[in-house]
C-alpha cells in the first residue's frame, strides 16, 4: 500500500493529469475553431457551410462522413499549432543551450570524452590534463 501512496503523490503524476487536463481543453478549442471558423470558411469556396450535415445512406445505416472531415481539419490545426507553438521553440532552445555547452567542453586528448575547458583532470579516464598557461590567464 506505500508503493501505492508513493506512486500517487509523485509529481510526475500531477504534472501528466495537468498536461491532460491543459490537452483536452486545448483540443476543444481547437474544435470550436474549426467547427465556429475553418469549415464556414471552406464553405464558402465548397458551397457547403457546414460539413456535418454530409451523410450518405446504405440500406438505413447513415455514414456521416462530414463528421471525419470536421475532425481531420481539427486534427490538422491542432498538429500545426503544437508543431510551430511547441516544438519548433523547444528545439531552438535545445539547441541554444546546446551551443553554450559546447562552448564551455573540451576533449579530453587520452579517452575523447567531453570535459569542462578549465578541467585538470579528465574524469572519465582520469588523466592529468596540460593546460595552456595563456588560456589559464584569460579565464582568471
């Protein structure tokens, strides 16, 4: 039963049900769009204002296909937005902060791994590091 406790009160857990939460209202808001905005706009090059009402019949069983058609425009505004609203800044920021790490690693000369500029010592093989004494003077 601790496990149990432990698992619920881990903040990993509220911040997946807030990103749910936060998902689905923005997926209604895109719906609303799409449905108040998108599909009165392609109506007006379609002639159809509304494709909810697009439905064809077999043998009594109705297809509503203008249901899918409303919900494959959703879909594809809500893939553009997250796209240029999320991914596009995180990864410029990825590599941004990426640059500056860069920036501030060498490597090291016995084992090529990544170390600190002002390293005097590589921790991964532990070799005694040389450092240029003019580098020495412009970091102090």
């Amino acid at each position: 039963m601790g496990g149990f406790v432990d698992f619920l009160l881990r903040g990993n857990l509220e911040e997946l049900a807030v990103a749910v939460v936060i998902g689905v209202a923005f997926g209604n808001l895109v719906t609303a769009f799409t449905s108040g905005m998108v599909t009165p706009l392609l109506g007006i090059f379609g002639g159809q204002p509304s494709f909810k009402t697009m439905s064809f019949s077999i043998n009594g069983s109705e297809f509503l296909y203008g249901t899918v058609i409303d919900a494959a425009i959703s879909f594809f505004i809500t893939a553009v937005v997250i796209y240029y609203a999320v991914v596009v800044p995180c990864s410029w920021m990825l590599r941004k902060l990426q640059k500056d790490e860069d920036a501030n690693q060498k490597s090291c000369p016995y084992c090529c791994s990544k170390i600190q500029k002002k390293a005097t010592k590589c921790a991964f093989c532990t070799s005694a590091l040389q450092l240029d004494l003019e580098m020495e003077m412009l970091q102090c």
